[in-house]
C-alpha cells in the first residue's frame, strides 16, 4: 500500500507495521491461515511507518529526545494499540510510549517479515 492511502497518527500517537508471519517454515512446512492468524495476534516487533506531529514531543513529561524514528524496527506490548487491516496487512496505531525497545541494526537484517 503506498505510504500515502495510509492513515495519519494524531497527536503523540504512532502507525506500526506490524511483522508478517511466514506462509512455510525453513523447513517447508505450510502454516495454515488459522494458525498464522493466532501467531500475528502475538507477534510485537513491527517498523513505524508514520509519527504524530506530538510524538516524542511532550515537555510536560519530560521527552522531547526521540527514543525511535519511522524506517526503526521496534518492540511493542502483546495488546498495546489499536489493530487495523488494510490490503492484507495490519498495522497498529498506538501512543509513543507503549514503544518498549528499538530493535538493534544487527538483528534488523534477521527480521524477513516486513
């Protein structure tokens, strides 16, 4: 989907794309769609396509120093957000501070599902 037909976060809020589940394993096994379906409902890595014009702006607590940036990938709790589907993919709208950690630029290169 072109990064334009996607929603805009308001306010400190941030859009994740959250990582796919592989159809086959390394091992050729297919994932049946039920199943995929429960392991994206935990899946919490996912790379931030969009930021609110507040995000990592809010002097009354304190952060004005950005901890993470659209193209990062990043950690998010298990039900943190608000879950959106659009052509195929779910994304995740969800408040600046639910982003837990930012994934290290060697394990980047590990993750295939975006």
């Amino acid at each position: 989907m072109s990064k334009e037909l996607l929603p805009t976060p308001c306010g400190w809020r941030i859009l994740i794309e959250v990582s796919d589940i592989q159809n086959v394993t390394a091992g050729g096994i297919h994932i049946p769609d039920m199943a995929k379906s429960n392991e994206r409902n935990l899946t919490s890595i996912g790379k931030i396509v969009r930021l609110g014009k507040l995000a990592y702006n809010r002097p009354d607590l304190g952060i004005n120093d950005p901890w993470a940036a659209v193209g990062d990938y990043v950690i998010f709790g298990r039900y943190a957000g608000s879950r959106i589907e659009l052509d195929g993919k779910e994304y995740r709208l969800m408040n600046d501070e639910e982003i837990l950690a930012v994934v290290p630029e060697e394990i980047k290169a590990k993750i295939k599902r975006v």
